[in-house]
C-alpha cells in the first residue's frame, strides 16, 4: 500500500498521539530515547504496573541482604563482647559432655590448672550452669539460670561489678555461700531495695547476695542480667553434684582462656590441645573438645548467615524474574496495539532496526525506572525496619549494585523479544491494522 498526499492528514492525526519525528535518515540514541520516553509517558499507570515487579523485587533483594548482613554484624558484635582475645574449651557434643560415654575423657575442672600453665595465657574462667528456682520473701522465680564460676569471671568475661563485689578465691576455695546478681534478677527479687547483704534461697540453700554486676544484656542465647553466679565449688556441691564424680572428677561446661594480645593466638591453642592430650592419655586429634577462639566462631556463624543470605537473595531475585516476565508481557501488548502507529514509522523511513531500538529502549528504561524505586524504597525500607524492628540492619553497597544491574539485564533480556516482533512487523500489514 503506497502512502499518497491524500493520506497524510490522516497519519499526521494517528501519528500526533505519539510522534511527529522524521524518521528519514538514521535516527539519533537521543531521538529513540525521547520516543520511547513518550511511549512511557503516555501510559502512565500500565507503566507503573509494568515496573512494580522490577520494584519490588530490586528492594527486596536490597533488604533481605541488609537484614542479614545487619543480623552477621551483630552475631560478630556480640561474640567479641564475650570477651578480649579469648579461647573456648568446651566439650564436643554427644563426647564427654551431657549424654556421652562415661569412659570418655571430659572437660574437668582441674583441666582450668591445665590451661593456666599455658604461655601467654593471662586469665581463665570456667562455667557450669544450671536452673534453679530462687525465693526471697513471698517473691519465688523459677528456672534462673545459675553459674558457677571462678573469681576472674568478670575480667576474662567483661563482666563489670555495679554494686559490691565478686567473690573471692578464699570464698571459691571453702564453697562459701555467696553470690553475685544480674541486675535485671536483683530487681525481680529487691525491686528499689539494697541486695547487698540481703539473703535468698536458692533451690534449698540460702546464699548472701554480696554484689550485683553491671548490665550487659543478651549476648548470643545468655542474657547476662537474668544470672546467678557462685563460687564453682558450691555449685559442684550443691547444684550440679554428680554421681561421677569421685572417679572423673567436677565435669564444666566451659573453660575460657583470656590470650595476651602480643602472643600468636594459634601456637597457645596447640599447647593447650598438647597439654590436654597428655593429660587426657589420648592423642590431639582423639581429644572430645572443641578448642575456638572467638573468630572461630564468628566464621561459622557467618558462614551460615551468608548462606542464608544467598537463599534471601535468590527468593527476592524470583520477584526480578517476575518483573521481567511483566515487562515482556506488556510489551507484547503494546506491539500489538500500536501496530499501525509502527506501520507509519516505516512509511516514513524508519528501519527495522529504528523500531527495534525504541522498543527495547523503552524497556529497559522501564527496568531502570522501576531499579531507581526499588532502590529508593529498598534503602528507605532498610533504615526503617533496622530502627523500628528488633533486627539490625546493614545495607551493602554490592547489593545496589547487584539489584539495580539485575534490573538493567531484566530490561534487556525480556525487552528485546517484543522488540524484535515489533520490528519484524510489514509495513504494509501494519497500515491496515485497525
């Protein structure tokens, strides 16, 4: 179909809801760009549905990445606030510990001797816990965590001491019938009055409270306020006395070594792992401890977070996927209903290549739009919910970069097939689409 004089006013009129360009000639980037911006434009609210899943997916990748990365930073922060430079002990589980076979060397407390005697070791502590109902007047609470310690718990541990004291090594070595309070325990007990001095009972046995530490919150699953401590002496005579005992000596929980910081913090770990090796009568790879310093643990958990960052950043990425699909669905719908419209770009000049790069222009650039929201409202959600929520937040800049360049792609890849249809369309058969 030739396009004659008499037709012109007519493809003026049709072509005024989009363009008036000469398409004679190669069109310039700039020039596609302004047409696609129109296409965008006029359409409003179809291309804001059509971005919202390039939206949503961008900011939620974005926050997903920052509540985790946030969740890793406090998981670190709250390790290293056990404790300067420290070493763990512990017994490995279903080994020695709690379940485990009774012929199987333990961790004791006289392995804290042990340790001690190590180079470079500047402090030790060692706990063991248990749950005790606690009574003062008609005040009864159940389940309180007790621990039993050794007196360089609140150097080694960074456990400040509020009011009173610690208790002593004499009070360790004669089982003395003391102990220290958490702060947020002394005022379920005492409310606004002094503990100092004051008596409570503690399963069966009455303890003289002698301090109150300072608060340290919950670090890790252990709310330090909430605890107990006592002399480990007591605690083995008292709390958690065991049938075993006279044959594999006071079984712990734990046993902390504070490192100098000049000295290599690996080689004191051989040597405790030596030691102990010697002392146990099995070989260093045969001992059932876990010997880790707080990086140790740290790695392992962020090893973990990172895995579950992956798999929050894949589940956010299936909405990206989702946008995409969107994109490419409402392209094809506009190929479709502007057939004619690229009818009389042809006409008029406009390659197939023309018609090809506005559409995919348009496309992306509904990517892009929808990639600057999404970031806008990932950023904005994450400060938000990092401040409002109990779970800190982090926003990683590569996670910007990950998302606001997952969009550019969706764009491109989902953009380009209604592009090529577009641009594969006859001339002639587009005129006459109605």
């Amino acid at each position: 179909m030739a396009v004659t004089a008499q037709d012109t006013p007519a493809i003026q009129a049709d072509s005024a809801e989009t363009t008036t360009t000469d398409f004679g000639g190669i069109i310039s980037p700039i020039e596609i760009v302004r047409i696609a911006w129109e296409g965008i434009v006029r359409n409003k609210i179809r291309s804001l549905l059509t971005m919202l899943g390039v939206i949503i997916g961008v900011a939620a990748v974005i926050t997903m990445i920052s509540i985790s990365a946030g969740t890793e930073a406090q998981i670190a922060a709250q390790i290293e606030g056990l404790g300067a430079n420290l070493i763990f002990i512990q017994n490995s589980f279903g080994r020695g510990g709690p379940g485990g076979d009774n012929n199987t060397p333990s961790l004791v407390f006289s392995d804290l001797d042990v340790v001690k005697s190590v180079g470079g070791v500047v402090g030790t502590a060692v706990e063991q816990t248990s749950a005790e109902s606690v009574r003062v007047g008609s005040t009864t609470l159940t389940d309180v965590p007790l621990v039993g310690t050794t007196v360089d718990f609140p150097s080694v541990r960074d456990v400040g001491i509020d009011e009173g004291r610690f208790f002593n090594e004499t009070e360790l070595d004669r089982s003395a019938k003391v102990t220290v309070l958490g702060p947020s325990l002394a005022n379920d007990l005492f409310g606004e009055t002094d503990p100092i001095g004051q008596s409570i009972t503690v399963g069966t046995t009455k303890l003289t409270v002698i301090g109150v530490t300072d608060e340290k919150g919950v670090v890790g699953n252990t709310d330090f306020d909430a605890q107990l401590y006592v002399p480990i002496t007591l605690a083995f005579d008292k709390f958690v006395p065991s049938q075993f005992r006279q044959f594999a000596g006071d079984r712990v929980r734990v046993i902390y070594a504070q490192i100098e910081e000049s000295v290599d913090i690996e080689n004191v770990m051989l040597q405790i792992e030596l030691k102990l090796s010697s002392v146990k009568g099995v070989a260093p790879e045969e001992l059932p401890f876990a010997i880790q310093t707080q990086q140790d643990i740290i790695d392992t958990q962020g090893a973990a977070t990172e895995a579950f960052r992956s798999l929050l950043a894949w589940v956010a990425g299936v909405s990206l996927l989702v946008g995409g699909i969107g994109i490419m669905n409402i392209m094809l719908v506009s190929v479709t209903e502007r057939t004619r419209e690229i009818g009389i770009r042809q006409s008029v000049g406009a390659t197939p290549n023309d018609i090809r790069l506005q559409f995919l222009t348009e496309a992306v650039m509904l990517s892009l739009i929808g990639g600057i929201l999404g970031v806008i409202l990932g950023v904005g959600g994450s400060i938000l919910f990092g401040q409002t929520g109990d779970m800190p937040t982090v926003i990683v800049p590569s996670s910007i970069l990950l998302a606001f360049g997952s969009a550019a792609v969706v764009g491109i890849v989902f953009g380009f097939f209604p592009a090529n249809k577009a641009a594969q369309l006859d001339p002639i058969e587009a005129l006459r689409h109605e």
